[in-house]
C-alpha cells in the first residue's frame, strides 16, 4: 500500500512495543487487542488487509504476514491511510429518512429499491442514495467511504432497514444483529398470505439452505445441512373470496434469525406463501381466481411479493438508547388489504 504525499499527511498512525504478555501471538491479534485499533473500530479484516497492504511494520520493515508471531520488545508501528472515495458512486435517489444521526440512519425502503450493488444491480441501489446522502458524514468502513449495511430487504420487500455511518456504529450493529437478541433487537413484518394457518400463532423453527436445483431460491434443509431460522408468526386478518370461503390472511411475522428469503421460504413451507410472490408461490397463482375483481386487480397491478417490514427496534450503538420505529403499509399494499378485506 504505496501512500501519496497527502495521503501520509492525513493517515493516522499508532505505534507500540510487544510486551511480555503479547509475545509469542498472531500479529493481528495482538494489533486487534490494542486499544488503539479498538478506538478506530479496526476490525481484524480491516487490520489484515493493512498488513498485507504494507501498512504495518515491525522493527522498522514492512510486515507481510498477519499471522506471524511477535517476539518481546519489537517496536511495530501502524498507518492507517483516510478512506478511498466510495465504490460505488453516490446517486440522487430520494430518500425516505425516519431517523439520522451522526451514527446511523433509518430508512423507509420502498418495493422496487435494491439495497445493495450487485451484478445486475450496478446502481440506482439504496447504498448509492445513501453515499449521495451521507456524503462526508460517513466514516472509512473498511477503508472505503460508504454506508455499513448490517442487514437487507429483498428489492421487492418494503419497510424499515438500518445502515451505520462510522465503523463503530456498524461493527456494533453487526453484533447486535448476529446476536439474535429478542431484548435488544425486534424486526417485524407484515405478510399477506394464501390460505389462513389452522392456529392462530406458532413458530417456524427450520434451518434453511440454498436449493440445490434452484440456486436463487432458499429451501429447509436437514439439520447441519443448512443455517438455523427461526420465524415467529401471528394471525392478524382472514379474508374470503368470491365464494365466500377463506382464501388468504395477514400474519405479522417477527424474526429471531434475519437468513436470506427466511420469512418467503418458511412460509411456503408451511403451505401459506406470499400473496405475489413468483419464486416461492409459484404453485398458488390459478387462487388468485378465487379473489373478488378489486382484490384480482389489486394484487396483479402489486407485482411483487406481499411483505413489508413494518417494525424495527433496536439498542442505539452508541447512546444505548432503546428505538422503536414503525411504519404503515405502503399504499399499494393498503389497497391490496382493502380489496381483500372487502370480499370477506
């Protein structure tokens, strides 16, 4: 990692010698632990590719390896470069902001918004909105200058979703949500499905894994073979159809695990996938006759999978603060419940 004359001027660096205590360990962890590295919010990721970077040095040379062994007395010094321009770029996309401050901000995703670049998906994402928007109020995380996305809607889902502006908030939230902690973190959604649950709640407790013929779809697999998930769900509303028997229901849905596509497959497994969803409910597209006109019209004009996230709670990462936000159904899934709720 070769630094241009600016660039030295504005890195930071922090210098140290190995005690006693340290000798003997991984370089990298030895330069985790210190508390230095810990006031940044360096993650061992982000140490590691400093050190092959040629960013740390030890006695004065260069150090290439992470997991080399420090010996007692060994001066290491570390420069930790400013953080590269975003890739990708910032775009003008309107936001819905509910909250923003110096260390995160919560959005109001709407149906249609990639969060992420990926291929196929290059720009017009919420992280190019949110590099617009942050601008130089977001910290180098991970070296680069952009939104940390701790975790993500499906493009088609709507509702709440949180991003960390500095390394700190994120590596934080990382935690938070890895953590499943019901006291500390409450995600739900609203979810329209087909059919209505013999019982009016229940848990859906089943480790998904990706299909093996289908490698866009996530499916239940055998314990080991997959990751734990775990979804809550709770009958909210019945609704019949044409023939005046029951076709659909809306569950609020609360997830103890967040894997991707969890709340689709796991309802689909259970027999109640969502209301639009053409990946999962692939099987239930000839109930949509079933509908009364408004509610066919309805869910065909909706073109996306019946979900919203409508419900984010969290422990601020830094101010320890407990939020609670929460979010109406948008307009085209309000609609839907109405003509739904109208043929009953």
């Amino acid at each position: 990692m070769s630094l241009t004359d600016s660039d030295a001027a504005a890195a930071e660096t922090f210098a140290f010698a190995i005690d006693s205590e340290a000798a003997g360990r991984r370089l990298d962890a030895v330069l985790a632990a210190r508390p230095e590295a810990q006031a940044a919010a360096l993650s061992r990721t982000r140490l590691k590719a400093l050190i092959e970077g040629g960013a740390v040095a030890v006695d004065g040379a260069p150090a290439q390896d992470a997991g080399q062994k420090v010996k007692a007395g060994q001066k290491v010094e570390v420069t930790v470069p400013p953080a590269e321009d975003p890739v990708p770029q910032g775009e003008a996309i309107p936001l819905s902001i509910v909250h923003e401050d110096a260390h995160l901000i919560v959005i109001d995703k709407p149906a249609g918004l990639v969060v992420h670049p990926a291929p196929g998906h290059s720009s017009g994402t919420l992280v190019n909105a949110l590099i617009a928007h942050c601008g130089d109020s977001l910290s180098g995380i991970g070296g680069v200058r952009r939104p940390g996305i701790v975790h993500r809607l499906d493009k088609d889902t709507s509702g709440l979703i949180v991003a960390a502006k500095t390394d700190a908030a994120h590596k934080r939230l990382a935690k938070l949500f890895a953590d499943h902690s019901e006291d500390a973190l409450t995600r739900e959604y609203l979810a329209f499905v087909w059919g209505v649950p013999e019982r009016t709640a229940g848990t859906i407790d089943l480790p998904l894994g990706r299909h093996k013929v289908d490698r866009e779809k996530m499916t239940v697999v055998r314990a080991g073979d997959g990751r734990e998930a775990v979804t809550h769900w709770e009958l909210l509303e019945t609704y019949d159809g044409s023939d005046g028997k029951p076709v659909a229901s809306l569950l609020r849905c609360r997830l103890e695990t967040g894997r991707t596509h969890q709340i689709r497959a796991h309802l689909a497994h259970i027999g109640h996938p969502l209301l639009g969803d053409a990946v999962y409910g692939r099987g239930f597209k000839t109930k949509a006759t079933r509908l009364g006109p408004k509610a066919q019209a309805a869910l065909e004009k909706l073109g996306r999978q019946a979900l919203h996230a409508g419900t984010l709670g969290f422990i601020h990462p830094v101010s320890a603060q407990k939020f609670l936000f929460e979010r109406p159904l948008p307009a085209d899934l309000a609609k839907l419940q109405k003509t739904l709720a109208a043929a009953a």
